[in-house]
C-alpha cells in the first residue's frame, strides 16, 4: 500500500522535472497540491477508489515530416505512477530478486553497463 511519505518522495521527484506543470486532460497542475492533495490520494487508495484519468494525446513532429504521439497524464496520475514504481523498486531491487546480471530498465542499469561487464 502506498503511503503519505512515499506519495511525496514520487511529488517531489515528478516536480522536479521542467514538464512538471505540462496539464494532462484536466487544467490541474503540480502547482496546486496541497497536504489535503496528499490525504484525498491517500484516501482513494486505500479504499480502492482511486482511477486514472484519460491520457492527453498529443502529436509532435519528425525530422521526417511525419508526427508522433506523445501520451501526457495528468500531473496526480503522475505522482500515482512514480509512487508505484518507487514502491515496486525498492521490494525488487532492495531483496535482491532480480540477478546482478540483469540490465534491462533497471536504475543504473544499462546496455552499456552490460557491455562493460563482458568487457571485463
């Protein structure tokens, strides 16, 4: 279960970012949360209420002429999403399930770290 703390750990970190205040589908930025913010997420959570509003879709262009899609969620859908992958990193990471060996989207972790190591 996701608790306060870790609710504001992922806000600090997603409000970090200079697309921090970029609004999803809805008006609401990071700008705008407040330790009632924190409480009413907290809230949703735990009672399983809590759901993902729909996701902006934008098109951005290509040096070759074409678009692609670009998927903004909306800024407490953000903090929702790096909570839960702080919380499923640290069970992962911190008991040592994955192998040493192992890579792929790990922080860290990269093909060119694993290139270094059979380098070696």
């Amino acid at each position: 279960m996701i608790q306060i703390p870790e609710l504001k750990l992922a806000y600090e970190s997603v409000s970090a970012k200079a697309t921090s205040n970029t609004k999803g589908i809805t008006n609401e930025t990071l700008d705008g949360f407040s330790e009632k913010s924190f409480l009413e997420l907290h809230k949703e959570l735990k009672s399983h209420s809590f759901k993902f509003k729909p996701i902006r879709r934008i098109y951005i262009p290509k040096k070759n002429g074409g678009e692609r899609p670009l998927s903004i969620p909306s800024p407490r859908d953000k903090v929702i999403l790096k909570a839960a992958c702080n919380v499923l990193e640290e069970i992962y990471e911190g008991k040592g399930i994955f192998l040493k060996s192992s890579h792929g989207f790990r922080q860290g972790k990269s093909t060119h770290t694993a290139l270094r190591e059979i380098t070696r």
